[in-house]
C-alpha cells in the first residue's frame, strides 16, 4: 500500500516577485522564498502550500485557497484597501448581493463567500462560515 510521509498543495503563478508582494503584502502571510524554485506560503492553521513560478502558467478557473474570516464584509473592506477587486459572478447558482458576497448564511445555502484573484490571475475566496 502507498504510505506517504507528508503531503502539501502547489500552484502555478506567472511572476514570482508579484507573487510574493500580494501574499505577503496583501494578504498578510508568511512567505519563505526557495530560491527560483518557488514560495511557501504558511497559511492560517499550519498548512504550508508551494507556489512555483511557470512560463506557460494559466490561471487555475476554480478556487485554489480559501480564507476563513470572523467578517467577510470588514475582512473585504480592509482587502479592498489594499487594492483588491472582487469578483462578481452573480449566476442563480451563485448570487451576489452588490458588494459581491453570496450570502450563503442567511439563504441556507452554506457560507458567506466572495472570490477575488491574485496577480497571476488564480481565484481566491473569503468566507465566513458563521453569524
């Protein structure tokens, strides 16, 4: 049987340094550089996940992390501060009021979330699981 030792995710970004800024900048994360190879990120929690620059690199169309916050609309607030645009998909399966939250808690359909992109163009959330 296959037994693993560790484990942990990556993703592609397009720019390394633009990378770096936004994850440790923006969204206040610790950020080790592993030289050309890439970046680790040390997400909330204890998770780590790496992060490697790619020439080709297209954007992944689905979410790749996921941000747990107390306050979506203050966490946004402060995000948007710092120059971060939401996403505004407003589909019937995912409606968004028009700040860009899909308020999940109040419609029993799970939990508030808002989407955003980094610089490579990957798709981010914050969420808020609870009132």
């Amino acid at each position: 049987m296959f037994t693993a030792q560790n484990a942990f995710s990556g993703f592609s970004v397009n720019d390394q340094a633009k990378a770096k800024t936004f994850y440790s900048d923006v969204l206040g994360l610790e950020v080790e550089e592993e030289g050309s190879m890439g970046l680790t990120l040390q997400l909330p929690g204890g998770t780590d996940v790496f992060v490697y620059p790619k020439e080709n690199h297209e954007p992944a169309t689905f979410t790749i992390l996921n941000f747990v916050v107390e306050d979506i609309d203050k966490a946004m607030d402060e995000l948007t501060a710092q120059g971060v645009q939401f996403e505004q998909y407003d589909t019937d399966e995912l409606p968004q009021d028009e700040k860009g939250v899909m308020r999940g808690l109040s419609n029993s359909m799970g939990p508030d979330i808002a989407w955003f992109k980094d610089p490579a163009g990957n798709i981010l959330a914050v969420l808020q699981e609870s009132k």
